[in-house]
C-alpha cells in the first residue's frame, strides 16, 4: 500500500508529465485536459481521488 506521500507524488508526476513546457517532444497539454484524464485515472483506480481533489483545488485557487 502507498503512503500518502507517495499517492501525492504520483499525481504530480503525471500531472508535470502532462502540463510541462519543458518536453522537446511534445507540447504541454491544457489545465483542463490534463485534469479530465487524472479523473480518469481515479475511475479506473489509479490514482487517489481525494487527493486529487485536493491538489485541483490548490492549482484552482479555490
């Protein structure tokens, strides 16, 4: 079972890998685009849920 710091990191990792400026090989992927398919993974039990919740609520601002 993953601490909750790993379940953290985990959805910044993917996030980073979706969202950053900095891939030769790809360009960035939209805020939102990149949140629907972290939802996804939630779905499909990838990933944690509420804090991923968390986490869009802190880049929101809300």
């Amino acid at each position: 079972m993953l601490t909750g710091e790993q379940r953290l990191l985990t959805i910044l990792d993917v996030y980073d890998a979706l969202t950053a400026e900095d891939r030769p090989y790809k360009p960035p992927m939209p805020q939102e685009k990149a949140f629907g398919i972290l939802h996804s993974m939630v779905d499909d039990g990838q990933i944690d849920g509420d804090i991923l919740e968390l986490f869009e609520k802190c880049m929101r601002g809300v």
